[in-house]
C-alpha cells in the first residue's frame, strides 16, 4: 500500500506528531509512507497530479526519533511522485496554521486530493467535506444539544450584549485559528475591559462568543472517532484528558495544558453517536472530538492529534488501528477497481 501524508511543511514535523506515529507504523507493516508538504504538489501537462514527497529505506523503526531522523535526513529517499498512484492520500495539514503570508497553501491539500480522487485515490477525510470545514462556523452545522451556546458576529454591541445575558460569564475566541490562539475568558469583573478584548479577538476576523461552561475548569477530553464510530482498540477508546493549569483557562497542550488519562462515559458516547451522522455525511475518517462536560467544545476534522497521548495511557497502539482501517479500505477499492465514491469510502 502506497501512503501520502500532506503537511504544512516537512521541515517542521515533530517526532511526536501524530503524522510521524502514522507514517512510521504504516512503514513497520510494510507499506510504503510518503510524507509531502502542502507547497509540494503540481498538475503537471499530462493532467497528472505530482508531489516532491520524502519516505525512508529502513523497513523497521522503534522510534519516531529515528524515524523521523531518517526521514529528513541523508538516509531519507527523495522522489517526485505521481500521487495519482497512491492508494491513499492522507490530508493532514491545518489551515489555521498557514494563515498570513501562507494563505495560499491553506487549501492546497483539498484542491489537489480532489484531482487524485478522480483516479481513485482514497482521500481522507474527504476534501469535500474538509472545504465545509475550513473555520469554526463548520461546528454550528452540527445539533443544538451538543454545543455551547454561541454568537458569532464583529459587531462590539452585540458581544456586549451577549455576555450580559449571559450573566457576564463568556469565552471568546476568533472564527479562525487553533491551539488555544486569543481565546479569552471573560468575567463579570472584566466587562469593563471587554472592549479591547474584543478588539484582539476581531483582528483575525469574525468573533466566536460563547457560553461558558463551568466544567472547562477540569479541562476537556479528546475523543477520537474513525470511521464515524469512537476509537476502539484493543478494548481501550482512543481518548486523553487535557487539564488546566493556573489561571489560565485553556487547556490545549500547546498552551500549557497538562495530559491526563480519560474516562469515556456513556454520555461522551452519546455525544459521538448524535455527531456520528454529519461526520459520515461528509466523509471524516479521521476526528478529534473535544467534550467539556456534556457539550462539544470543538470537532478537528483537519489534523487532530494526540494518538500517542492514548497510546500512553491506555497501552494500545492506536496507530496500527488506523493504518488496519487504510487497508481495508484499499482492498476493498480493489474489488470496484479503484471506482467507488470517496465520501463513502471514508467511512467504511
């Protein structure tokens, strides 16, 4: 089986990143990984789609030190692929990390796995649905019951108002961006400086106001879901809890939160079972979902990480259970010849 994964750059993956962990269990069960960047690609005259990619020779890693080492290094293999070959393409670049002078490479995954899908390639998640997805607004499609309440506007006044009805108690946060990025807290006692809160936030954009839920004071759990269904492996649910620390609200590891291990209740599982339709919908394999209490606080449809923080708590290898998945998919694509819708695939 032959593997693409799109990044935003090569140069900067990270030996913990959950790409890394994919693409080296994909090499261990003797597949072949290619990792590209989202500036790596090129319709060529042919109307065949190409990529500067890189994968590595050795057969076997233990660690993705090493790997990824090998990956980038003198020992790594340097090709000009034709992605219209591969048998999966794996979209994992995240646009909020490309904003400003990179905008342009914010799609570039979407746009060419739409062109590799025309030859039957399997693209996950399907780029169709990823478009659907490329800020915030994406969540608002999914039902009531599972979110926070929510304004979402650049109109000062109406963020005012907002937290008064609220009883002054809102968290605000822009439309684009991730990991914890100008996202504030708001209190009562802060409403006299809510102005230039805003005023950060509005920057980048439209502003997200929203409920606060008391229960993000125990920070939030990443539940990951494949296949339209929680993450099952092994008997152990593919899931981290991200804590707080001090005064600061956010847990997101990249803001100083801290890991601990989860339980998956029957009301995260209820949670994941009434999103499970919109996310077959529009063919998301691969998801993060982020629960504080009995809401969603967010769904990463574009590089949700964080597999090998499940990994260590709970002593399974949830890599191998996604590249499993990859590879019934591609046998089964064999049966149809490479001709099956790839929004269906996705979840199969």
């Amino acid at each position: 089986m032959r593997i693409g994964f799109v990044v935003n750059d090569v140069e900067t993956e990270q030996p913990g990143y959950t790409t890394t962990r994919l693409a080296m269990a994909a090499r261990n069960r003797g597949h072949e990984p290619w990792v590209m960047g989202a500036g790596d690609f090129a319709y060529d005259p042919d109307e065949s789609i190409h990529a500067r990619a890189r994968t590595v020779a050795k057969e076997k890693y233990k660690s993705t030190e090493v790997f990824l080492r090998d990956l980038l290094g003198k020992q790594g293999v340097k090709k000009r692929i034709t992605v219209d070959d591969l048998d999966v393409l794996l979209l994992r670049s995240d646009p909020s990390d490309d904003t400003g002078m990179r905008a342009w490479a914010q799609s570039a995954g979407i746009i060419f796995g739409r062109m590799a899908m025309r030859r039957g390639v399997i693209v996950l998640n399907d780029p169709n649905g990823l478009a659907k997805a490329t800020n915030k607004m994406y969540f608002q499609y999914f039902p009531e019951e599972v979110r926070p309440r929510t304004l979402i506007t650049r109109d000062r006044d109406e963020v005012k108002k907002f937290a008064t009805d609220e009883g002054g108690n809102i968290v605000l946060k822009p439309l684009q961006g991730s990991g914890g990025q100008s996202v504030f807290l708001v209190r009562q006692d802060d409403l006299s400086n809510l102005n230039q809160m805003i005023d950060a936030v509005s920057r980048d954009g439209y502003v997200i106001a929203q409920e606060y839920l008391p229960d993000a004071h125990e920070g939030d759990v990443r539940l990951f879901m494949m296949n339209g269904m929680p993450l099952r492996h092994r008997g152990k649910y593919a899931a981290f809890r991200r804590v707080r620390t001090g005064s600061d609200m956010r847990s997101n590891i990249h803001a100083g939160g801290k890991l601990r291990q989860a339980v998956v209740d029957e009301g995260m599982l209820h949670l994941a079972e009434m999103v499970r339709p919109k996310l077959v919908q529009d063919g998301m394999f691969l998801v993060g979902l982020d629960i504080v209490g009995d809401k969603l606080m967010e769904i990463n449809v574009f590089s949700p990480g964080g597999l090998g923080s499940a990994q260590k708590f709970e002593g399974v290898n949830f890599n191998h259970a996604v590249i499993e998945a990859l590879e019934r998919k591609v046998e089964y694509m064999s049966y149809y010849r490479r001709n099956f819708d790839n929004v269906d695939m996705a979840t199969l």
